[in-house]
C-alpha cells in the first residue's frame, strides 16, 4: 500500500451553462436546441462553436493526504469546496485530472439523504446503510451498536416521519459513522442535534483518523476547523490558493486573503451588471482611531464606511443603504439601515462616504461576513456581496463574559441580581 | 476499528473522467446486489402503505382490468379467444402485460424522484429503475397464484408448459428494463419522457394481443405486428399455461432478440448520460 490514502491528481471540475437560456420553457426549448446541434454537429464531423460558458468549479486540485490526517477545506461560498467533496464521494465525474483512494469513502454530506419517510427506523438503517455501501450482513452485525449510539431504541418501528428532526439526524448519523470508512467526508454536519451528540460525533469522526484513516471537513466554522483540524487547504475560485500545510497558518491565509479582496475586488463580487446610479467604490470597517479593522471584537465600537461614485449628476435624493451581516452560511443576522434612524439619504457630491457608526457590536465571536445592498426610490441600483468576510473575536465591554463557548450570535446588555 | 479483515480487503478508487461507453455498469450493479435486493423491497413495502385494503390491491387490480375487458371486449365487441374462456384469456395475457407495463412505468420515471439520492451519494445509478422494475415481480407472484385458483374454478387443466414461465418471465424483464432505463435517463434531462411513457405504454398495450387473440390481425398485416416483442411473450405465456396453441418459437426467439438488443442499447445509453445526472436533475 502506498503512503497515502487519498491523492488528488490535478482533479478538475467544469460546468458549462447556456447564459442566453433563462427560465421556463423557453430556456429548456433553447437548451434542447443547443444539444441537438451539438450531437449533430459531432455527428457530421463539425466544429461546434460552445454557445454554452463554461466555468471551473473546480481546477488542478492536487494534495495528499496521508493516514491519520484531518483535513479543512476552507474558502468562501462558490470556492468549490463542497465540489471537491462531490467529487471524492463519486456523485459526480470530474472532467480532468483524477484522484486516488485505498480503502472505503464515507459520506457525512447531508445526514439522513437515504432515508424514507414512511419507512420504520428499523427498515430505514437497512436501506440507508446499504446506500452509503455496507453489505446487508455487514450491517445486521452492526445494527445494535448503531441503534446504542442514536438512543431511538424506543421508536424503532415507528416510521421515521413521526421522528422529531433530531431523533431522525441521530439516527442518520448514528449509521453512517458506523461504516467504519477509511476516508470520510464531512460537510457541515456537525451543527445538528444538541450539544452532547454532537461531542459524540466529533470523537467518532476522530476515531476515523485515529485509526489510520483520514478526513476531509469542509465548514465554515474557523474554530471548529482550527480544533478538529491538523491540516488545511484554502481554495478560492475552483483554486488552491493556500497548499495542504498546518491549520494555523491555512486560517491565516484565508483571513488576510479576505482583507485584502475588501479593497481591491469589489467589483468582483457586484451583482448588478448594469451600472447604476450609485456605485460603491470601497467598503472599509475603521477603529475609533481610524485603523482598518480586519478582525472585529464584540462589545467594541467601530465605524462601517462605504465609498460611492455617483454616475450621473449629483445631487441623488431617496437612497436607502442595507449592510447585512450575515452568517458565512448566508443567514442574516442583522440588518443596519438608514431608514431605522435618519431616513432616506441624500447624496449631494459626486464622490462621497457614508458613515454607520456602531458603539458597541453586539454579536457574539464566529465568522461573519456583510453584504451591501444600496437601493433608490425602491430600486436596487447595486449590491455587493461578501465585502468583508472575517472573523469576531471576544473582547470589549462584554469581555467579562466568562462562559466557555458561545451559544447564539447576539449579545444583550443584561443586569442579574440575587435577592 | 479497523479489523484485520477488513484491512485485507482494502479497495482502491480511482475518480477520474471515463471515456469508455460500456464501463463497469453490471459488475458495479453485481457489487451492490444488497442495495438493488433492498431498494426493490422498499418499493414493496411502500406502495400499499396507509392504504385500507393494503396487500389486496394486488389482488383487486387485475380483477377489475379482467372484469372490464371481459364486458367489453368479450361480451360487447364478442373478441375471439382462441376457444378459451374470454376472461381466462384475458386474465393470463394480462399477467406479463402488466409485469412489462408496471416496471417500465415505475423505472422510466424512478431516478427523477430520488433526485436527493442522486445528489448526495455515490452508488450505480442503475440501480435505482432496475429496483423498480424487479419490485413489480411481487404483484406478478400474487396474479400468479390468483390465476391458478382461477383455473381451478373454471375447471380447466393446468399445461406443464408452465414450468417455462421463469423463461418468459425474464425475457419480459429484459425487455422492460431496457426500454426503463431508456425513458429513466432521458427523463432526467428532460421531464417530457415522463408525459410521453404513458402514452407509449396505452399505444403499446393496444398493439400487443391482450384483449383479443393476434389470430384476429389481417395476414396481410401480421409482419408489422409482430415487429412488436410483446407478441412473441403473451402468446407465450398462453401457450405456457394453456398448452392448447403452437408453440411460438420464432417470436419468442425474436422477443429474446429484441430484449436483449434494447437491454444493451439501454445499458449503454444510460452509462453515457448517468455521468452529468448529479449535474442536472
């Protein structure tokens, strides 16, 4: 056997989308029309001009990962990441490039995939077990230690839809960490049930890697990929932008890659193809002293600065500006807005900064990132996503906190008192 | 965790693009038989679910269809039924018809509605019309023994040519399953198949000699007819359990042909559009 368990040689993705389809019946008539000349074409022995656009999701990923790695994949939404796990997990044929695996691959992807409502618990380890690839006697000998480790013992020949969602998440669990695989494939499975299961699962996702095998953990969480993870590899864009190498230093990478797109690439990441109005130019997070601010503390105060360029005259009346602050998952956490306190803007100079001063952030320590959106007279006239991506930490006026972990993701101002 | 067994036995994957057209479809499919046996039984065990009358509706359904047939192509339309009691004709032409007609109907449309499984897990795609297909077999059983009690009734005596219906049995699958996987992998990409299976399957129907005797088709006319493979297997079949026409080996050697042929075609229409299913279902 060789020195590695999983090698990726090259390994590429490409999807190709026909951008003139749209929606509906017209795009699907359009899509068809296009395969059939393609196969026509092909046939007659012709050149086919790709009215499709073709983009990589995924290009020359190549790393090694040896027994007993755990590995972190980290990159933004639409880096690839969850490409690479398809990849590896066979539900999809890469294009080019290959990769190379000794031993059984395991999917925790999204727990409870192979289960049927209507079916029993019972009957639902059987097919689910045989889904993710374990033989029929394979899991009957397993199937007391599966059915231990759920604690849905009671509710067995009850069909799973009369499950509660953790006892069904248990149980999904509960068989795919028995197929005992050598690498296994985890994605973002680890925020279901509550606390104590999910340190269960955790020790039986190391129990892989403690046994020889390996693992590859996508998450947007930093902190749990810095705990569970030894190794890290950063992709952005289909890329590796950070090699395979140790997780400290692939988080650090992925931060400050972060900060430095803030300024430069936000054109990159506009959404509004025809040009506005308005145009925010730059998007920065300043210190009371003025610093640029690439990590953010809670309970501390600090100053949200957009840049716009106006593209017509000034002045512009009626602007209404969002930053949303949102969970690297895409949930919003907090909307801030003008309209809460001043009303609509007015934009009187050409070039000119808004300013949104918060006193004291009351969010927990995680990862965040914040999209702009930036409306007139009701109109969407531009939107960036993801203008800053980075991280909280603890600190400020709500450092007294000595809890150990954060639960939830807002701070309250709170007064306890015992009489 | 690991045994030593275990350690033996270690596999290696390779992931890379294919390029062959047949690839390892069958030993793939031969390798997860477990999954293919379990998948078939949950379809069972699903249909008749939260239903009242449960199991015995595999019994009611080709009673109705007989009963209809009877009254309207047997008594109404007075059809020729080779000398046989209409509604036993009827009953046992039945029997592969709707072997062929329900595994075709449940595989053509089966991938589009495990569109979670597809996404998620790697396992043969095949798998999943093939499950269908073979879950009809249990409906088949039942029809069968129904028929049996229903010769009894009618008094009429039981051919040993009936031990060759595990034969025509399989020539019925083949045919439907290649024909599944077909209508599967193309409904994938485009969700039309699925309105057009049943008409496929109406039209078929009326081509196939199950309310009237293929006796009834023209000479002139009977090449086109027997182009249709179903022919060769219902006539079968009634040779089978009545013994009382000739044996139709042309048509059953041709049926066999043009099961196995489809299957193939099948087989590898399906391999070369399975890659891009996880793509666009």
């Amino acid at each position: 056997m060789a020195d590695f368990i999983l090698r990726t040689e090259n390994l590429s993705k490409r999807y190709r989308i026909l951008p003139t389809a749209g929606r509906g019946w017209r795009g699907n008539q359009r899509v068809l029309v296009d395969d059939i000349a393609r196969i026509a074409n092909r046939i007659r022995g012709r050149e086919f001009t790709e009215k499709r656009i073709s983009f990589w999701a995924l290009k020359d990923v190549s790393f090694e990962a040896k027994s007993g790695d755990v590995i972190g994949v980290i990159g933004r939404n639409g880096a690839g990441k969850s490409t690479l796990l398809k990849l590896l997990g066979r539900v999809t044929e890469p294009t080019a490039g290959r990769a190379i695996i000794y031993g059984r691959v395991g999917s925790l992807l999204e727990v409870g995939t192979g289960f049927h409502s209507e079916l029993t618990g019972r009957e639902n380890i059987f097919i689910s077990g045989a889904i993710i690839g374990m033989s029929r006697a394979e899991i009957k000998r397993k199937f007391d230690e599966i059915v231990a480790f759920s604690g849905v013992e009671e509710f067995l020949d009850t069909p799973v839809k009369r499950y509660s969602s953790g006892m069904e998440v248990r149980l999904a669990f509960s068989i795919a960490a028995h197929l005992q695989p050598q690498v296994l494939l985890v994605d973002e499975v680890l925020a279901v049930g509550d606390a104590s299961f999910q340190q269960k699962s955790l020790q039986k996702i190391k129990q892989v890697s403690e046994n020889g095998g390996t693992i590859l953990f996508i998450s947007h969480n930093m902190s749990t990929i810095a705990s569970l993870c030894n190794q890290a590899i950063v992709l952005d864009q289909g890329k590796v932008v950070f090699e395979l190498g140790p997780v400290t230093d692939a988080i650090n990478s992925y931060l400050s890659g972060v900060a430095k797109r803030q300024l430069a690439q936000l054109e990159e990441t506009r959404q509004e193809e025809e040009p506005g109005p308005i145009k925010i130019s730059a998007f920065s997070i300043r210190g009371p002293d003025g610093t640029f601010l690439e990590t953010l503390t809670s309970g501390a105060p600090m100053d949200l600065q957009l840049d716009y360029k106006l593209q017509g005259p000034a002045p512009i009346k009626d602007v209404n500006v969002s930053i949303l602050i949102k969970t690297l998952k895409g949930e919003v956490i907090a909307s801030l807005d003008n309209q809460a306190t001043i009303g609509p803007l007015t934009l009187s100079n050409r070039e000119g900064r808004i300013n949104c001063h918060i006193d004291k952030l009351p969010l927990t320590s995680g990862n965040i990132c914040i999209s702009l959106l930036v409306e007139q007279t009701g109109r969407l006239v531009d939107r960036i996503e993801d203008a800053f991506i980075g991280d909280i930490d603890r600190g400020g006026v709500y450092d007294r906190r000595k809890s150990s972990d954060n639960r939830g993701w807002v701070l309250i101002d709170q007064d306890w008192s015992v009489r | 965790m690991f045994g030593h067994q275990e350690q033996k036995s270690i596999r290696t994957t390779i992931i890379e693009p294919s390029k062959n057209w047949f690839g390892a479809n069958l030993k793939e499919l031969w390798d997860y038989r477990d999954l293919c046996w379990m998948l078939a039984l949950r379809e069972v065990q699903l249909r008749y679910r939260q239903t009242i009358l449960g199991v015995t509706w595999v019994i009611i359904q080709p009673l109705i269809t007989t009963a209809v047939f009877t009254l309207i192509f047997g008594k109404l339309l007075n059809a020729k039924s080779d000398n046989i009691t209409y509604a036993l004709f009827a009953f046992v032409g039945l029997l592969p018809w709707n072997v062929f007609s329900d595994s075709l109907q449940r595989a053509g449309v089966s991938l589009t509605r495990d569109i979670r499984l597809i996404t998620k897990i790697f396992f043969p795609r095949i798998i999943i019309p093939i499950s269908n297909a073979i879950s009809t077999l249990v409906d088949f059983l039942v029809s069968f023994v129904l028929m049996l009690i229903l010769l009894l009734i009618y008094k009429m005596p039981v051919s040993i040519n009936i031990l060759t219906i595990p034969f025509l049995l399989l020539f019925t699958m083949i045919l439907s399953i290649g024909v599944g996987i077909i209508f599967a992998a193309l409904n994938v990409y485009y969700r039309d198949f699925a309105y057009v299976l049943p008409f496929v399957i109406q039209i078929w129907m009326f081509a196939s000699p199950l309310a009237y005797s293929s006796k009834l088709i023209p000479q002139s006319l009977t090449w086109i007819y027997d182009l249709n493979p179903m022919v060769g297997i219902i006539n079968g079949f009634r040779w089978a359990v009545f013994g009382q026409t000739d044996f139709p080996l042309n048509s059953l050697l041709y049926s066999f042909v043009v099961g196995l042929v489809v299957f193939s075609l099948g087989l590898l229409i399906f391999r070369r559009l399975e890659r891009s299913f996880a793509d666009v279902i």
